[in-house]
C-alpha cells in the first residue's frame, strides 16, 4: 500500500442499500484505497447483506475492514481535512470547489502535514447531507454533471472523487499510473534522428519519381506536403526502415518496365 | 447542448449485457453526452430489455436514439479521432496514453479542427477489443487504476472518461478560444474521417503489394505498422487525396512491366 493512500478514509453517512456499500468498496479500491467508514448505517448487518458482497466483487477485504461508527464527529475524529461531496449548493457553508480542485488541495495537505488524514464524505443516497453534516467539514466538493441530468448514485459519485485523489496523489508521488513498459521498450521504437529521416525523405523523393507521381519538371508541393507528413509525428527507427524497404521496392517495379 | 459535446462518441463493440448498455447511457448522459453507438450487441433488441431500460434511469432518451451497426468502421466512419479505451499494454498499437491527457488531446483536435469527431470505443466486458478493432484507432487510452486491482466494469470506464472528456471540454469553452481561423481554414486541411481513410488503407495495402513490398503469403506486421505510422497523427483530407494519387501511380508502374 502507497503511504498518501492509506491517509484517505470514504464516509458514508447513514447509508440505507447494501449494495452501494459494496459498489463502493470496489471502487474506492479500484483506485487504490482501502479506507471505508460507515456513520449508523441503516442495517447493522451491511457488511454480511448478499448485495454488498456481491457488489464489492473482489474487494471484500476492503468489505471485510469497514468500520461502522454511531456519529460523523466519530468518522472524522482522526481526520485533519474532510471534504463534504455534495450536489446541491449551500447558502452558508465551507468553501466550495470541485473534485478536482479537492484533490488537489488533498494532495498539498498531505505534502504540508505529517499527520494528515484526508475524509471524503457522502451523504445518503436520498437526502444526502444535512447542514449539521457539512458543518463538520472544512470544505464542499462538488461534482459538475450535467446540471440537466446530475444523477449520480452514491457509488458512482464516489468512484469520481477516488479516481481524482489517485490520479493527483499517484502524478504527485511520481509514482508511474501506467505500466511500465521498460522491459518491452525496443530500440527501434525510438524516434529516429534527423539525418535518417533526411536519408529517408531523398530515397523517398526518388521512389515517387521513379513511379511516375513526382514530375521533377512540375514537382509542385509534393515534397513539402510530404515532409510536413512524415514529420507531423516523429518517425521510428523501425517505420523508416521499413519505409526504406518500400522506396527500394517502389524503385525496382518502376524499372521492370 | 452544448457544441463540442454534440462532437463526442462513445462505441461499445459486442455489448453482451443489456445492464451495461443502459448504465453506460445513464452515465454518458450525467457528463452531458447523447451519442452512444453499439457494435453488433449480442442481442439485437438490447434496447428494449428491462435491464438497459431501468439502468438507463432517466436516460431513456440516450438509449432511444442510440445507433447499431454491424462493424466497428461504421462506427467510426464519421470519426476523426478515435481512442480504444482497453487495458491491456499492447507491444505494437498506437500510442498510449491515460484519459486524461486523452480528454486534452481531444479538446485540442476539436479546437483544431471544424468537422472533429472524436470517438472513446470500449470492448466487450469479457475480452476487451481485439488488435484489429484498436488497429481501427488513432490512440489508445488507458484508466490507470490500482494495478493488484483494476476491476473496472465497462459502464464505470465509460463513467470516468466520460468525465475526463467533460472536465476539460467544460474548461476550455469557458476560457476564451483562440481567435478563429474560420476564415482561412481550407476545408483540405480538415482531419480525414475514418472512412476515407479506412479507403486509402486498402488502396495502399493494394500498392505496396503490386510494387513487390508485401508478400500477400508473408505480409508479417506489415499493415499494422503502416496504420500505427500513418494512425497516429490525423491525416488531412489533402493528404489522403495526395497519397491515393501516390498508390495509382504505383500500381500503374507496377503493370507495365
């Protein structure tokens, strides 16, 4: 587990489908967190309820590892910076900003303080959170949907919010979101360097001659068309030899003749 | 709705269940997107099965006007930029990237390029896509989820780059476009769509074998590596008209021997 992880915990206040609770078990996983919290949930039983198991699919240890506690102030009485995630705007509150802006926020809190513990909270999938809920918040976050359709159910909004705190904790740590490809990475993928591509635009410049489409008498702006082409994307090692390969084949048809 | 969200496809090739076709209507609808295009789903009346219509929730008008086509190039036939979103790492494709930067690579061709028509294509939810239908596409675009975990369901893939494409496409409307260049823009210079170029594909294959480069009994990587080269920046108009001129030329040296 990557240390900026483990100081990220989901809360889900009173939340009343089982299966929101293992869909968001999943995704908070997914995006590589492990931390699920749950203020009186409507069944004390979630965990075990058919629809959480199942819906957290491969991610039951994180199902497994879900505290459940009696009030909001217990879910964040560790945490130094909870975002309450909200749809509908507050006419007194924290400061607002989007799921991107909050994780960004998160990300610098996390950098600044050694303790930091960052919440991400959810209301239920009703009614969402009451003032008294924001209030314990230092800040809201919202999700900008389409404010024609916003419908969002608790699970998805909440694999947004991960997804944004992966992505900026992950590009943060330089920690490589993608696979790597070290071990495949092949010589002549790399581009290739001026001179060749210079080699290879007079060989080609003679193949479309020899073929009869470059008229040198007329030669119009093939060639700059065909430069701006071709260097639009840097060329391979690899595609310009096999563009090589072409010229010479270009060249040995049109003097069979 | 809003102009550059009306130029954003989303393309489920073989959807096998109705579930997903209907959250991945729900979930293109909440970021403000209508276009959702199925490549011959496993059953034809996919539209009309409870599961698509009730996880549609209220995106039954997405789900309404969702097209079906028997292939993957007529999905992408008006297309102008297309990423397969898949994830697996690929040793020999177009190039990689996350969809993050592939929301910003798309907003940028749409402000390129008036007649853009930028498509995400997911597979199906067992397989993924196969080379040939990623070989149909200009990049691919990965979800860098958390690697001991990356249990993504099609509809919540769909739901985060979605997102992406919507974060960034929302951003850049609000900022001051550069000044247009309506006025000088020639129409050839406009990104070819897919099926234009999807001819030129055929026709070259056609000349570099008259010409005696590709073996027909031997073709190797050959075409792969020509998609990937020519695939990863959008060839113009001009540029496809000027190659098919190149590809006549050559079989018409290649016959007269």
């Amino acid at each position: 587990m990557n240390k900026p992880f483990e100081q990220v915990r989901f809360v889900m206040v009173h939340p009343s489908h089982p299966g929101n609770v293992g869909a968001a078990a999943r995704a908070i996983k997914t995006m590589g967190f492990h931390d699920l919290c749950l203020v009186a949930p409507r069944f004390p039983d979630v965990l075990e309820q058919p629809d959480a198991q199942s819906l957290a699919s491969g991610a039951t240890d994180v199902l497994a590892s879900v505290r459940i506690v009696p009030s909001l102030e217990d879910a964040l009485a560790p945490v130094t910076l909870a975002f309450a995630l909200t749809a509908r705007a507050r006419v007194l509150g924290p400061p607002v900003c989007d799921i991107r802006e909050a994780a960004q926020i998160s990300c610098q809190h996390i950098q600044d303080t050694s303790n930091a513990r960052v919440a991400v909270v959810l209301g239920t999938e009703r009614s969402g959170l009451t003032n008294d809920d924001v209030a314990l918040c230092q800040r809201v976050c919202h999700i900008p949907a389409n404010p024609e359709y916003s419908s969002l159910n608790v699970a998805q909004a909440l694999q947004l919010a991960a997804w944004e705190l992966r992505y900026t904790l992950a590009s943060a740590a330089s920690v490589p979101l993608l696979p790597s490809t070290e071990g495949q990475a092949h010589e002549g993928d790399q581009a290739a360097p001026g001179e060749k591509v210079q080699a290879f635009m007079t060989h080609w410049e003679q193949a479309i001659t020899e073929v009869g489409f470059l008229d040198p008498a007329h030669p119009k702006k093939l060639m700059p068309r065909m430069r701006h082409m071709f260097g639009r994307n840097a060329l391979s090692h690899d595609e310009v030899d096999m563009l090589r390969g072409l010229c010479t084949a270009m060249i040995k048809a049109a003097r069979k003749r």
